[in-house]
C-alpha cells in the first residue's frame, strides 16, 4: 500500500485547537443514567435530530426547548450510567450542547463523547463541592488549557487533562475523520 | 511484577509481556457483537468512514434481540439496516429474531472463549467475562473502528480482587450475590475497573449464576467482570466449541487496588429499590410492598436455573389476582429445553405469561411494559426512573425465586418464607 505510506499522518501540533466555550449551566445530580438521557422508547430512529428534542424528558422537560448552542450540562457524580447508547451523547451534542463538566463519568458515556468529538469533561472540584457551579451560571471552558471558569464567583477550576488520544478528537470532530485518515480515504 | 488476569489477557492482544494500569494500549480483537444499534448507529459510522470491508467477518457476531418481532414499522427497518448490513459485508455468524438475547446467544454457541478479548455495543458485553475472557460494552463508533481494523485502544483497567467463599443458602442466588456486592460498590465504585472473581465461592456456583455476577458488574460501571475458568466452564465452552483457546491464570503476586471477601453461606435475599440497581436492601426491609407486575428474564436471570427455581416455587399455586408474571427465556436454546422439562407448562398453568426471547420489557421497548403508578419486581439488571415504561412507575430488582414468590403472593415476599 504505497499511497498510504507516503500520506503523512498529521499530528497533533498540526489540528486546529478548539476554542473556547463560553454558555451557561444548566445543573443536574448524581447517577445521571443514558435512560435519563434519552429514553430507549426513541432508539429505533435512524435520525438524531428527530430524537433529540426527547432529551432528558423524564427529569427535565424543560431542557431541550430551553437549551442555547454551548450551554453546558452540569452533573456531579457518575454521569451517564448505564447503556452504551451512543445516542446519549449524541442528542446533547444534536442540540448544541458545548460540553458535559461532571465530578465523574461513567465509562462508556465518556468514550462515547469524545469518539463524537464532544467533550466530556471532569472537574475534580465538583466532587468535593457541588455547589461551585449553579443553575444559570455562565461559564467559560479553555478545555486545550484544562481550565474552567465561572464568571459569577470569578473562580477558575482545573479540569481532568484529557489524553492527546481523545484531545485530538475533538480537535477534528471525532473518531471517524481520523478512522477516514487512517482507511486512506481522506 | 505480577499481572492479574485482565493485564495478562490485553498484553497478550497488545503483543507486550505486560501492562500497567493507566497505560494506553491497542489491543487486536477476537470477536465483536452488535444487535439493533448496528442498524441504527453503527451503519452511518461505517458509512461516514468510507468502510468497503470488515476486518474479518468470521470474527463478528450480528443478532436481533431489543425489538424482536418487531413491534413497530421502525423497529422493522432496522432488523432490515441490519440484514442489509450482514449480506453485504458477509458477516458469518448472524442470528435471527427468536434465537435470543445477545449475551446468551454467545454462550450458547461457543463465542465465549477463556483468554479471548470480545467486544460488543451493549454495556452487559460484560457477562462473557464468566468464562474467563475479558469482555467489554463499546459505543457505536468504537464497534465502526473494530469493524474496520479489528484493533480498539484501550486505557489498562485496575482490578479489584471479589473473593467469594462458601456455598449459597436454599433460595438464595447468584443474583442476591452480586445486588449485595453493588450495594457495597456504588454506581461508579468500579468505575474504569475490572471485577475480578476468585475463590471456592465462584467454583460452587452454577454456570448461570455466574453469568448474572458478571452480566451485572457494569452497573458499578466496571470495565469487565472476569472469573477464572474451572472444569465446570471449561466443558461448557468445549461442548460448544472447537476452537482452541487458552486458560489463562492471574500471577500469585498480581496487584489489586482493592480485595473484597464475601462468605456467600450467609447471604440473605437482596432488593435493589428505585431508582437504582446499587441502591440495595435485604428483602426483609422492602417486604410487603404491593406489585402489578412480576418479571422473570432479560440477559440477568432468563437462564434454565432461573425459570427452574421459579418452576419450582410456584408449582401447584397461582399467580395473584391483577398481578402478571411475565416470564420470558433468554434464548431458545433455554426456551426448548424449559419446554422439555415441563417447567413452561408449570408457570402456564399458575398464570405466568411466557413470552418468546427479546430484552422487550427490561430496557422499556416493548413486552410488558408500566403504567404511571405502578410497581414492578424484576429479575433485570436496571431500575432506573421510568426504565420499563411509564415514569411514574417503580421497579424493584430480585432473583427469580423473590420474583416468583412475589408473583404469587401479590407483594414483594422473602422466597424462604414458604408461600
């Protein structure tokens, strides 16, 4: 496979960096399960755009009409439990969700982000105090930084570094543009 | 230094003589498993990628389970995607509506094999590890990658020593075992950790007692649950299969962040409560609780031993007045053998509704499911808000010999009590 060889794998100095994310909390608890997320009654569709008005319809009906571009969903301890329905990260990012910041992710909802390219991201100070982070607080994420910040107590919070592995994914929207890369296809 | 079992099976699929906890590795897959999601998910993944071929369709596992028959034109479509799918990339081992549910069809036909490393886009991947492989759920897009290069990268788990010693009460199941255990975990205690199991405990187990601890040590959102392979599985795995596979064994000097011992002679039933599978107390605590629903089933507890155990409690009674006992096989491997053994005709003729294998009323598909209000006692895996249908509605899990007693006394009843 000559082609492929000579195609020069890009690095990740050379991804574009994502930005950073400035919206506002919505705030939710702990045991966040992929069902609260979205409900299994919607996984038959084959379009998530049609299913993710449905998101978080049992525990807050209000969020899916409410929800602005790159506001974030606050939760706090084992975010995502449950199913490995990809389909609960997607409808967030389907409605334009700019990230997930919890105290901690269950795994496959973790991975399940950032093979979307959407970052899931742990914010150790939310384990020990909740209460950092309220409804309604505008935030800013410098996530290539690591850093969070809550313009109402003018506090920054560290966030998890996130592996180069998963970094580049949201660096290029995912698992599969670098999976294209790698089938030669791009 | 020493390995534990989960090291010492991904360093053999990364090519290294040892892993450390922590480290990224890529490990080469024996077997991938998709159901529905394939259809939904998967496909526009392998689409979007531009995937011509499958690394190795010998090596991939495709079933319908979730909405099986077909309960809308949607669900259709999808067993359609997905049918599509396996004639166009020549997958070898597809099995249709009614074979069963997915982690029971792999056991029943020899997919599960000790040392190997299985995937599969259902988070219960996890009850394979019964017999000493290391098993795991993926997402969508992770089974598009595995389905193109048949490699995954993986962060190397640390692992918790589970030693189980003793011999189970009369009544008592693998199920009460590891409610109890998730009780003491929490919802992330395992969290990006492998459950290893070991000691006398697990080899005085059933088969299919064993595949419930496993099948349930994700609900403490552990990576997988392994337990070593004895005489009994091993001749499980040769009856079904006759490709070869190696045993494999963690080191003496292996390092766990955690050991927990359970002498399982004492154990009494376990509930978990709403709204969570962890959220466990002795039956004692919730006793008398009315129900509308009872359900026997789901990849946890629709095993032979299961619907005997509940054969036998419920035997010459009836199912109470505006309760239904829904009792579904997990495959029909199961089904026909609960058929020969007249154990079908017990729970028929107490009331029990028998239906054919699907996960339907577990995760809220379809099958069985609540109303606003009501109360169910299940032998599933999950009893999340709204899980099994109506929101307002509360699901109690159990073994199945609590669900059958349940079944017939109306109200959430001790199976040791006789009823």
């Amino acid at each position: 496979m000559p082609r492929r060889e000579k195609r020069r794998q890009k690095t990740s100095s050379d991804l574009p960096q994502v930005p950073p994310i400035e919206g506002r909390a919505w705030r939710f608890g702990d045991n966040i399960s992929t069902d609260d997320i979205i409900s299994a009654a919607h996984l038959t569709s084959l379009n998530l755009d049609e299913i993710a008005p449905y998101a978080f319809e049992t525990i807050r009906p209000d969020f899916a009409k409410g929800v602005q571009p790159n506001d974030f969903v606050v939760g706090g301890h084992a975010f995502g439990i449950g199913s490995s329905r990809e389909s609960a990260p997607g409808v967030l990012r389907a409605l334009g969700v700019g990230a997930v910041l919890a105290a901690s992710f269950a795994r496959i909802f973790f991975r399940n982000a950032f093979n979307l390219g959407f970052p899931a991201i742990e914010v150790p100070a939310l384990a020990s105090d909740p209460s950092i982070i309220q409804e309604g607080d505008t935030l800013t994420l410098k996530l290539e930084q690591g850093l969070l910040l809550n313009h109402r107590t003018q506090h920054t919070f560290q966030t998890t570094k996130i592996p180069s592995i998963l970094l580049d994914y949201l660096r290029v929207g995912g698992a599969i543009p670098l999976l294209r890369q790698k089938l030669g296809k791009d | 230094m020493g390995q534990t079992l989960a090291e010492k099976i991904l360093a053999e699929h990364a090519a290294v003589s040892q892993v450390e906890p922590g480290e990224l590795i890529e490990a080469t897959v024996d077997v991938a498993m998709s159901h529905e999601m394939l259809g939904t998910r998967v496909i526009p993944h392998v689409e979007a990628a531009g995937i011509e071929r499958l690394w190795d369709p010998n090596r991939v596992v495709v079933l319908l389970d979730h909405w099986t028959p077909a309960p809308t034109v949607e669900a259709a479509t999808v067993h359609q995607q997905v049918r599509r799918f396996v004639k166009r990339f020549g997958v070898k081992h597809f099995y249709e509506v009614g074979t069963g549910i997915c982690h029971q069809i792999l056991a029943d036909y020899g997919h599960l094999r000790p040392g190997e490393l299985l995937v599969g886009t259902d988070s219960h991947t996890t009850t394979g590890g019964a017999f000493g492989l290391f098993a795991t759920g993926i997402g969508a897009t992770d089974m598009a990658v595995v389905l193109a290069t048949g490699r995954l990268w993986f962060r190397v788990p640390e692992s918790i020593r589970i030693i189980l010693s003793g011999k189970l009460p009369n009544q008592v199941m693998g199920k009460d075992v590891i409610l109890h255990i998730l009780g003491e975990l929490g919802a992330d205690g395992a969290s990006y950790k492998v459950l290893e199991f070991q000691g006398d405990g697990v080899e005085r187990l059933s088969l299919d007692s064993r595949m419930t601890i496993t099948n349930m040590g994700v609900e403490a959102d552990a990576k997988a649950a392994i337990m070593h392979v004895d005489q009994k599985a091993e001749a499980y795995i040769r009856a079904r299969t006759r490709i070869p596979f190696n045993i494999v064994k963690p080191d003496p000097d292996a390092s766990y962040v955690q050991t927990l011992r359970y002498d399982i002679s004492k154990l009494v039933p376990q509930v978990a409560t709403p709204s969570l599978p962890t959220q466990v107390v002795p039956v004692s605590e919730v006793e008398g609780t009315p129900i509308d629903q009872a359900f026997l089933g789901s990849c946890t507890n629709g095993r032979l031993e299961d619907i005997r155990m509940a054969a036998k409690i419920i035997e010459g009674k009836q199912v109470a007045k505006y309760v239904r006992f829904l009792v579904i096989p997990a495959s029909r491997i199961i089904y026909q053998e609960a058929l020969r053994e007249g154990l079908l005709s017990t729970l028929l003729t107490a009331g029990a509704v028998i239906g054919s294998p699907t996960c339907g009323p577990c995760f809220g598909g379809h099958c069985g499911l609540l109303a606003d209000g009501e109360v169910c006692i299940s032998t599933s895996n999950r009893n999340f808000l709204g899980r099994m249908g109506s929101s307002g509605s509360e699901i109690y899990l159990a073994s199945p010999t609590t669900v059958a007693a349940s079944a017939i006394t109306g109200k959430i009843t001790d199976p040791r009590k006789g009823v």
